[in-house]
C-alpha cells in the first residue's frame, strides 16, 4: 500500500485533504452516518447549501469514491446517496472535528471579535 506525504507540495495527499476539508462533504458524510438520503433530505439537513454546490459536491464525492448514487427506476425518479466503506472510514475522524468545532465555537467567536 502507497502512503503519501501531506507535506510534500507534490503530493495528491492534498487533493484528499481539500475533499474531507471541504466543509460541505464533510456535512454531507456527516449527514449520511446513519444512512442513505435523497437529494432534498441532504440538502434539508445540511441547511444553507445551493442545489448547485450539493451537486457540485456529490459528484465529486462520488469519482473519489466516498458515496454511491443509487437512482430507482421510478417516476418521479428517485435518487438516494449512500456512504461506501471509505466513506464511512471517516466518520469517526469527523465526528472528533465535528464534535471540537461544536464544544469551542463560542470561544473561537469571543476571539475573533478582539479584531472586529
């Protein structure tokens, strides 16, 4: 198995780093934990995403092989988003970020206001 080197400007270590860096896929694998949902479910949960950037999102979500997309042969036809296996490897690393973000947002607040 190849391992990369995050710090090495060369690295496509850093293209996985901007995918679970960006702050909708990591709201979207976040919201698909406990398993699938259609497009308007996620877009509902997540709150204050365009339709265009959740497809953006979804899209590239999928080529890089954290969600599969699931469309049922019905009408109106019905699309679901699932978690792969590797999806679901960074819930737990997430979740910890998710989980920090949540305990100290009022002291990130309170900070960024001494330079308002």
């Amino acid at each position: 198995m190849d391992t990369g080197d995050v710090f090495d400007p060369q690295c496509p270590t850093r293209v996985v780093l901007d995918r679970i860096g960006d702050k909708w896929s990591m709201l979207v694998l976040l919201s698909l934990r406990d398993g699938p949902m259609r497009f308007t479910q996620l877009r509902t949960r997540i709150g204050g995403v365009t339709p265009k950037v959740l497809t953006q999102t979804l899209r590239a979500m999928e080529q890089d092989g954290l969600l599969t997309r699931k469309v049922f042969a019905e009408v109106p036809p019905r699309v679901e988003y699932t978690l792969t296996d590797l999806g679901r490897s960074l819930h737990g690393p997430l979740s910890v970020v998710a989980e920090w973000a949540e305990r100290h947002v009022s002291e990130i607040l309170r900070c960024r206001e001494k330079f308002s």
